[in-house]
C-alpha cells in the first residue's frame, strides 16, 4: 500500500520511502546483519520473520526497480562481529542490492565508527548525511522536528528515531486501552521513518501535542497504512511516555546513541 505524501515523496507499507524523481529507495535500520547470527544463540531468531525481511526488501526492489538505494542507519547493531554463514549472507543480500549497477549508500550518524565486519565485501562507505535532490538523508535520534535547509521545498528524511504513537482501542473487557503503533511522520520539516525490521521498534512515543500544527502521521498496521487524526488522539498515558531503551551490554554500553 502506498500513500503519496507529494509528486516526490511516496510512503510505502512495506517501510519503506520512494524518491520517485530521483528513482531512489529509502530504508531504515535495515539489519539484514542479524539473521545468521542470530539462529545460532540458543534462543534463536525464528527463519520466518528474517525471509520476511529478505521477502519485502526484495519486492521492493523489483517493483521500483531503484537506481540507487539508501540505507539509513547500521546493517546490524554496531555492524560488529560476522557469525558463520552470516558473512555469505549478506554478500547475498548486496549483490542483489547492487545489481543492475545499482548505486548503495549507507547514511549513519558517526560514520568513522561504522567501519566494521558487516561492511567487508560490500563496497559501501558510510556517510554522515545524503543529498538527494532537495532533500537531505539522515540517521539521527534527536534532530528530526525543525531542521530547515536550502531550497526551502526540501525536507530531512530521518531513519534514526522510528516513532510510535499511542493510539486508543477497547480492551479485552472493553475498557479503554492504548496500542503502541509505528509510524511515518512528517512535521512539516522532516519526515521520520519506522524500522524497515520490526523488531528494531523505537522507544520515542511521540505526544501529539508537541508537535508542529502542520504535522502529519500514517500508523502501520500489517500491511496497510492509515492516517492518524493527530489532534483528536488523546493526551499519552504517563506510563507510555516513559519507555527507555534496556541497558547495553559490553564495552559499547558507554557510547551515545546515533
């Protein structure tokens, strides 16, 4: 499913952002990078969700048939160590990605970090930012409601916070509930998108009420994507804006996040 934001802007449910002037397609935290390693700890990522990955990235590339693709953000966290097949697995993956001639560029917020095993073999050199017509491509946490840049029709595509809203429904008992659901957001300034994996969710329960009156948002639900009427959601419940990330684990635990 497919909602045209405008004539060079295409939000599409499979998590996706198509540049169609600029024939290019727009992913988020793609991590291809944790299949392989993740099957052989012993509680195993289950094959399904990981072809699904593979599935949906794949159709996107044939249905738009990109001459160049954008990855925002690492192809697995920290893109650290290769495990097993891991190493086979995503040279897989990049030869599909860059055939045809395609081009493949990976935007992360602190590139010289980002040299690392899962980029061995796949030609790709991080960049901090991406221009791509009036546009600007980037992976950051915090900048994402008013950058503003020259010319004055462009806008920041920002893979780096992956917003959730909080959206009401009756529980079980019909008393009333929230459900946390992903979504693309524009503020009029930027547009924020989810996790091309939906086991990278975010933490960044967006209240409506600080946002920019122009700002819009589309919830993904399954395969389909649906707009939200930001001003009539109500106020998050306390406990939903609160969420943290769980602490990490080993020496990276002290690096600030992208």
């Amino acid at each position: 499913m497919q909602v045209q934001l405008n004539e060079d802007v295409v939000l599409d449910s499979r998590r996706a952002v198509w540049l169609p002037r600029h024939k290019t397609l727009v992913l988020s935290d793609l991590f291809f990078g944790l299949g392989a390693a993740r099957r052989r700890r012993p509680d195993p990522m289950p094959a399904t969700p990981q072809m699904e990955i593979w599935e949906r990235a794949f159709s996107l590339l044939d249905d738009y048939a990109p001459e160049q693709v954008a990855l925002l953000g690492d192809l697995k966290p920290s893109q650290g160590t290769v495990e097993g097949e891991e190493a086979e697995e995503l040279r897989t993956i990049f030869r599909k990605f860059t055939g045809h001639g395609r081009k493949v560029v990976q935007v992360v917020g602190h590139p010289e970090r980002s040299i690392g095993p899962a980029l061995e073999g796949t030609g790709i050199q991080p960049v901090e930012q991406l221009r791509v017509g009036p546009f600007t491509l980037m992976h950051r946490r915090r900048i994402f409601v008013y950058p503003r840049h020259e010319p004055s029709h462009g806008f920041w595509i920002n893979g780096g916070v992956h917003p959730l809203f909080a959206v009401p429904r009756p529980g079980p008992q019909g008393e009333p509930d929230f459900l946390r659901l992903p979504a693309f957001l524009y503020t009029g300034f930027a547009l924020v998108m989810p996790p091309f994996v939906s086991y990278a969710q975010g933490f960044e329960v967006i209240q409506p009420e600080r946002l920019p009156r122009q700002a819009k948002a589309w919830k993904l639900l399954a395969d389909r994507l649906s707009p939200l009427e930001l001003g009539e959601l109500p106020p998050t419940p306390e406990h939903l804006r609160t969420l943290t990330r769980p602490p990490r684990r080993g020496k990276d635990s002290g690096k600030s996040e992208d």
